[in-house]
C-alpha cells in the first residue's frame, strides 16, 4: 500500500489511564510543558524536566508540543463559542492556563439562568471531546480563579459575593508570575483571603519593584475595584441573527430552509436602525464543537433579504463544510453603514431601480467571480499611457470623468506590456516605412507623429524611463497601432540604442 | 425636368443601415487583427440609444493576453464617457457568459458586450432572454467569422478600413473607416455598409457620397436614376 500525504500528520492518540505529558525545548532541556490528570496525579508538574519525570516514571508516555497548533485550537474554539456570546476573548496571560472569556453580560437569561448556561457549554465542549471547567462571576479575574481552583467543573458566584467566593481560593488564582508567588508564600499568605485584611500600601512595599504593584492590582481586578477590559477575538458585530436546531441539520438545503428566516431577521434589525450591511457572515455551529463560515461583501449597504440571500447563495453555501451536522446557524452583519434613504419620486418611479440594481449587479459580481473582476476607470493627472489611467474596484458611484479631453488620440486597447516591435525606418529618429509584429511585416501608409512624452521624473517609484516618441500609424489593411520609440537617438544613453514598441491598437 | 432629384436624407428603407440595435447581436473581426475595430463597432452599437445607465464590457483571460486591456481615454473618443463603463475581467469563457447574462438581466445597465471564443447556443439563446427581460442590448464580440449556431438576431463581420483623407495633414491617418457586413438577419436581407467615425459624437455613420452626408449605395443609385430621368 502506498502512504498517503497528509498535511496534517495524525498523531496516535494518548493512552487511556496513563501518564501522558507534551514536552517542549527549554533552556535546559526539556520541560514538560502538559500533562493529562494521571500524571499529575503521579506527582509530575509543569515545567519538571523530561529526564526527572522520566526517572520518577520510567514509562512516562510523551510528545512533543505544538503550541501553535494548540492556540489555532483555542481560537477555532473561540469562533465556536461565539454561539452563546458576542464577545470572546482568548486568554493566553498565564502559561500553562489558557481559556476563554465569554462576555455574558445580560445574556444568561437567554439559555435559562446562569447555571443552565454553564451546563449547557460544559456539556457541549465534553459532546465535542472537550473537558473543561466553567465558572461565571461578576469579574473575569474571579471568574478565571474560580474555574481554575475550586475544584468545580461548573460554579457560579452569587453576584455581589465575590469576597466570600474567592477568600478560600490559593493565591494562585491571582495570575501571579512565580517570583511573586514564592514571595508571597514565604510570609505564610496561601489564600486569597489572606490579603483582604493586610494594609495595601504595606502589602504593596513588601515587595521589590513592579511586583508589589502587580500584586494590589491583581487583587482589585479580582474584587472589581478596577476594571479589566477584554480584547476580544473578534470584534462584536453589532447585528446579528441567530437560530438553534433541535436537531442537527447535516445538508445544505436544511441551511437553505433557515436562511430566509435569519435574512429578515437580520433586515429587520437593521432597517430599524436605517442602516445596511456592507459585509456578511453566515456562522454554522458544529456539532464537534468548530464553526464553519462563509462571508460576502457589499458594494453598498443593503438591507433587502432577497439580496442578502441571494449573494450568499452566490458565495456558495457549499464551500461550508458540515462536518457530522451544525446545531445553530447565525448570520450576523460585520459591517454596517447607513441606508441612503431615497424618496419616491412620484413620476419617475422608473429611475429609482438602477442604482441600487446596479449595487446589487456589482455583488453578486463579486460574489461569484472575486472582488477585485469587477473594475471602473478612474485618471491620473500622466501623460504616460500606462500610469494616466487605473481600473479601480467598482461601487456604484461612477468615477469621475479624465481631466483632458485626448480620446481620439488614445488607442482602445492598451497592452499590459508594450510588445517590442522592429522597424524599418528611412531616417533613424523618423516614422518607420515597416514593422515587424507578432511576426508579421506591415506597411506604414499613413503616419502622425511624434507626440515625445518625456520621463516623469517626479513620479515616486517609477523606474528611470527614457523619452518617447509615439507615433500613430497605419498599415496597407487600415489597421491603426500605437507605435513609439524609446529613447532619443545620440543624446539619451549613448550606448544604448532606442527600441521600438507597441503601445496598443486603435479602432 | 423634376425636382426629385435633391433626394434630402436617407428614407426608411429596411437596407439602410439598422441603427437600432436587437437584443443581442454578434460583431465578428473579419480577420483576428481586426479585432479593435470589432470592438469600436461594438461600442458603438452600445452607445447607440440614449440611456444613462453603465455598459459592461466582460473580457476573457485569453483576450486580454492577446489583444490588451480596454483603455477608457480611448474608449471616451467612441460616445462610451468612462463614468459608464465597467470593465468586468473574467478569466474564463463561461464566466464571462455568466457574467453578461447576469448584467444584461439586472436591468441596471444599459447593455454589454463579452469577447467570446466559441459561445454555445445554449448560452447565446440565454443572453438573448436576459436582454429582452433587462431591457439591455447584448454585443458578443467573437475574434473570427465563424459559421456557427447562434441566437444572436444579427451577425456582423468587421473589418478595418484604410481611414478618411485628413482635413489638414494627408500624410496621416483621418477618420476611422470601416466596412460592416450583416452576414445574417432576421428582419431583412443581408447587406454591407462602409462606416466612419463622427467627429462630433464618436459614433459611426455611413460614409458620405460625392454630395450628401451619409448616403449609402441605394441613395446614390436614386439619385443616379433620378437625375437619368432627367
């Protein structure tokens, strides 16, 4: 049999009931960096070198780890458990005891109180493979060392408790650094409760440097006398819609059946506010505790669901994968703008139409094809062909129109390259009799020329350029082309002799 | 001696040249290199009718390899103003046959054109539908003459003419010239019509006789018959 690639390599899973640990490189050597509970249980802790835990259990399974797979793992999680929050920060302060931060603000009614919230997410993450703790309080410090210390895997802190709640909890749940910690120790403070009756200027003077401070400060954001923002993962859109299935949908037109529903919704929220979504985002939340997303980017603000679905049919509903079935859908609006409101205007009902079809055109476009297709001209103030003019991402606003008026002695097709070209001239520096392109020989009947546009110097970037003469020409067929000539013969750059090109081609 | 003979303007006469444009029509270079001349052609079937909404003008990858990318300077000289366009650079064909279907039938443009190598008529018959329904005009622009099923209403062959004398330097190049033949139609016989550009308006118009301003053949033969009669 032949082995497969894989771009993942598949590691076997850990043993069951035994001691497993994930090593990594340290300064001296290596360091145990995870352990499962029968290894901790056998007396093996975080940072222990490999070779002592080795010789404490001399079966001690190990792997090497991969932190930056496991913070990959950690915000997939995160965009997950946006399902019961908005606001979701990852929490990596303290190594060795990363999680997440759910701002459930006003939001715990919505799945049955506060404790059938934490049921709920701790029963998701184990259905998923997940063990974790939970813990909910009135600050994300304490909410931190409750999950961490209490021994409970689901707790929650009577609001306004959070004294008594944390008074019996180790001095580690502050997120101390392990100087601090030690220190601490050595005068005997092993619980948080210990430091509530202590003078604060005193407590913050025993210890040398920042450390003090760090330590009051810790303190107060654990009591909520200061506040501690959280950076979330991704920042909150501020419409969203979403639906939970008591089933798990598994193929694309149970989506499909959703989808309208949550577009209304969506247009609803919005429209209240007069505003419109400029970028979308359908979230599937999957049974295995990942997301699958697709988005989709407006042109102009829209709140139409026709639209709004029909862009995101246009994205694919495909390209979001499954997996064993979602269990909640949420289309949220990630970017909103305000809704030009636009009057009726009672006999032209007729022109109202265009612009926002036009928009609506210009996203499905771009939907299908890739933002950057679809293109509008727009000028530079340059004579040089190439730089006078770009073809900017279009929106439905029209750009504005060149600043001289030179078309008829502009080609209608310019190459990307200007194609050399050779020729066949009764002067050096006149019009050429012949040209040789694309390897076919034509005649020059008819000839206006030069227009010398020199080099811009001024042009930031642009590569030193030598003059050019273009000329228009036309051949025996009354085919018209673009030609010029680089360089000025003797006087630019004696050693190099001017080139010919072709520009572009002519109606 | 009558006076039919100051024959003033072209009557309607179904072998006049069709300035009106079908739902979708196929402008063919006679020859590969005429193919700006096609376009130019294009475009000024597009410009025809007064409408301000945009034209949508879709490439194919392989167009713009050969035959360089739309310049809007240029492009303004031919009634096309550049707040109008918009350039949609699709890289394969069936892109492009979606993308002017979709354009034609949003009814937010006033019409397009694709570059297509081998459209099929499955898709041209589509567009033909899409037009109609957006109330757009469709122009597929094929690279050769080619013989093949297609329901565009009129099929045009391009080619590229030596240019009007220049009012003021005979050296070089004057108005565009070229010749359009309607190799097929369905409101009439086929014909062939030398065109030239209007300085005024960009657009094409017939190439004027020795005396009048845009009189085709069958307005010279009248008037050649009108003065026999004389």
């Amino acid at each position: 049999m032949r082995p497969t690639a894989s771009s993942q390599p598949q590691r076997p899973p850990p043993p069951e009931g035994a001691p497993f640990v994930l090593i990594e490189k340290g300064v001296h050597g290596l360091t145990l960096h995870a352990l499962n509970a029968e290894a901790r249980a056998a007396g093996l802790w975080r940072g222990q070198a490999h070779a002592d835990a080795c010789a404490m259990l001399p079966h001690l399974v190990s792997a090497p780890a991969e932190q930056d797979r496991d913070l990959v793992a950690l915000k997939r999680l995160a965009l997950w458990a946006e399902r019961f929050s908005p606001s979701v920060a990852i929490d990596t302060l303290a190594p060795g005891f990363e999680g997440l931060f759910l701002d459930m603000t006003g939001g715990a009614h919505l799945f049955g109180g506060e404790a059938a919230l934490l049921a709920n997410l701790r029963g998701r993450l184990a259905r998923a493979g997940i063990p974790a703790h939970v813990a909910m309080a009135d600050t994300p410090a304490a909410a931190w060392a409750l999950a961490r210390f209490s021994g409970e895997a689901e707790r929650v802190a009577r609001a306004g408790g959070l004294r008594e709640a944390l008074s019996d909890l180790p001095v580690e749940g502050l997120r101390l650094e392990a100087k601090a910690l030690a220190l601490l120790k050595k005068f005997g403070l092993k619980s948080i409760g210990d430091l509530y009756d202590l003078p604060r200027a005193g407590l913050a003077r025993r210890f040398r440097g920042e450390i003090g401070f760090r330590v009051v400060e810790r303190l107060d954001q654990a009591l909520g006398f200061t506040p501690e923002p959280l950076d979330p993962e991704r920042p909150a859109p501020s419409y969203r819609v979403w639906t939970p299935f008591a089933e798990p949908v598994i193929d694309m037109a149970g989506v499909g059946v959703h989808l309208p529903a949550l577009a209304e919704a969506l247009c609803g929220q919005l429209s209240r506010d007069g505003r419109g979504a400029r970028r979308l985002r359908l979230t599937g939340f999957r049974v295995d505790g990942r997301v699958t997303l697709i988005e989709a980017a407006l042109s102009a603000p829209a709140a139409t669901p026709a639209h709004l679905i029909r862009l995101l049919r246009e994205k694919g509903l495909e390209k979001l994968d499954l997996g064993f079935g979602i269990d909640a859908l949420m289309l949220s609006a990630e970017k909103a703008e305000a809704l030009d409101a636009r009057q009726m205007e009672m006999d032209e009902a007729a022109d109202l139409a265009p612009p926002q079809a036009l928009a609506a055109l210009i996203d499905r476009l771009q939907a299908r094809l890739g933002e950057s297709v679809v293109r509008r001209p727009s000028f530079r103030e340059s004579w040089v062909p190439e730089r006078s003019e770009a073809w900017t991402l279009a929106g439905p606003q029209a750009p504005a129109p060149p600043e001289r008026d030179d078309a008829r002695l502009r080609p209608i097709l310019l190459f990307e390259a200007p194609e050399p070209v050779q020729t066949l001239a009764e002067l050096p520096d006149g019009v050429p009799a012949r040209f040789i392109w694309r390897r076919a020989a034509r005649r020059v009947v008819k000839a206006e020329g030069p227009e010398r546009l020199g080099a811009e110097w001024w042009a930031l970037g642009a590569r030193p350029q030598r003059t050019r003469d273009y000329y228009r020409v036309e051949d025996e067929n009354g085919r018209r082309y673009w030609l010029y000539r680089e360089g000025l013969y003797g006087r630019e750059d004696a050693d190099r002799a001017p080139s010919w090109w072709i520009a572009g081609v002519f109606a | 001696m009558s006076l039919t003979l100051l024959h003033p303007l072209p009557t309607p006469d179904p072998t006049l040249f069709p300035s009106l444009c079908e739902p979708l029509e196929e402008a063919a270079a006679a020859e590969p290199a005429d193919a700006a001349a096609a376009l130019a052609f294009a475009l000024g079937r597009l410009a025809g009718p007064k409408d301000a909404r945009p034209v949508v003008l879709v490439t194919t990858g392989l167009w713009l390899r050969e035959r360089g990318r739309p310049f809007a300077r240029g492009l303004a000289g031919w009634g096309l103003g550049p707040e109008r366009l918009i350039w949609i650079r699709a890289e394969r064909e069936a892109e492009a046959l979606w993308a002017l279907e979709e354009a034609l039938k949003s009814g937010a443009v006033a019409g397009g054109l694709a570059s297509v190598e081998a459209p099929p008529f499955v898709a041209t018959r589509r567009l033909d539908f899409a037009a109609r329904a957006g109330g757009a005009l469709g122009v597929l622009l094929r690279a050769g003459p080619t013989g093949d099923l297609s329901a565009a209403r009129r099929r045009w062959r391009i080619k590229a003419g030596p240019s009007a004398t220049h009012d003021f330097d005979p050296a070089a190049p004057g108005r565009v010239r070229l010749n359009a033949e309607l190799v097929r139609r369905r409101d009439g016989p086929p014909g062939a019509w030398a065109l030239e550009q209007d300085d005024e308006t960009g657009r094409l118009r017939l190439v004027a006789g020795l005396a009048g301003h845009g009189l085709d053949e069958t307005d010279r033969q009248f008037a050649a018959a009108a003065s026999a009669a004389a």
